[in-house]
C-alpha cells in the first residue's frame, strides 16, 4: 500500500473534475450574456430556442405560469451540471487533502468516485464529443488507480 501515491492519484483526479467543472460553469456563465460556447453553430436553432419553452414546467400545478425558455433551461443545465460537476472535486479535493486516511477508512468513497465519474465517463461516450470523453476518462482511470493502491 503507498498512501502517498495513492493520494496523489485521487488529487489528481479531483483537480481534473474541478477544472473541467468550473470551466463549463464559465463557460455556461459567459454564454448568458455572450453567446459562445453552448449557443448552435445554426445561427437560425437560438431563436426557435428563444421562443419555445420546455414540456416539462406544464406537467407540475402552476407551471403554467413559469415559462423559461428552451434557452434558458440550456443554459441552466449546462451551469448547474458544471457546477454540481465541480462541487463534487472539491469536496473530495478538501476530504483528500485534510485527511486521506479518511478517504482509505471509508469503504465507500473510493468507490463512489469512481462510479462517479465512470458514469460521467458512460454519458460522454454516448451523448459528446471526444473532449469531455478523454477528461471523464482521465478522472476515472486516477480515482480507479488510487483505489487500487490502497487496496
């Protein structure tokens, strides 16, 4: 067992979940006032989505009265999963770096990472492009290899 190595990998694969977290949350961020990085290469598809709202409000009592837009709702996922994406690298960042041997003691952390980002890794292969899919790769292959050293 190298305690050290291992947290070492485990860091590494909280930094990697922190950065493309938090970088996604910009970039979502900026596409509010700046359309840039979410918006469609269509320039035609922003409008429509504009002017649209999503099914899903409908289904709820009263949620005729919200009516955000299919554009706005895209940009709300896009923040909400880089920021969901992020919180989770820092708190296991903070866990990590406070205390490891509290990564090693509880029996399901090290696991759940992985499930985790391997979950992640699974909608990156389906729905993405070869980018989010080598960053997902990258964070579960670091938690797995950090396992593996403490195990």
């Amino acid at each position: 067992m190298n305690a050290g190595a291992a947290q070492a990998w485990f860091i590494a694969g909280t930094i990697v979940a922190m950065v493309a977290g938090g970088l996604h949350a910009l970039y979502a961020l900026i596409d509010t006032a700046r359309p840039t990085f979410f918006a469609p290469i269509d320039r035609s598809v922003k409008p429509a989505m504009e002017g649209t709202g999503i099914r899903l409000g409908r289904m709820f009592p009263g949620g005729r009265g919200a009516k955000p837009s299919m554009w706005r709702a895209w940009l709300g996922i896009h923040l909400t999963h880089g920021l969901g994406i992020f919180t989770f690298g820092l708190l296991c960042l903070l866990i990590a770096t406070h205390d490891f041997t509290l990564v090693e003691r509880m029996d399901a952390v090290r696991p759940l990472t992985i499930a985790f980002s391997a979950a992640l890794l699974v909608v990156s292969l389906r729905f993405f492009f070869y980018g989010p899919v080598i960053i997902t790769g990258t964070a579960t292959a670091c938690f797995t290899i950090a396992t593996v050293l403490t195990s």
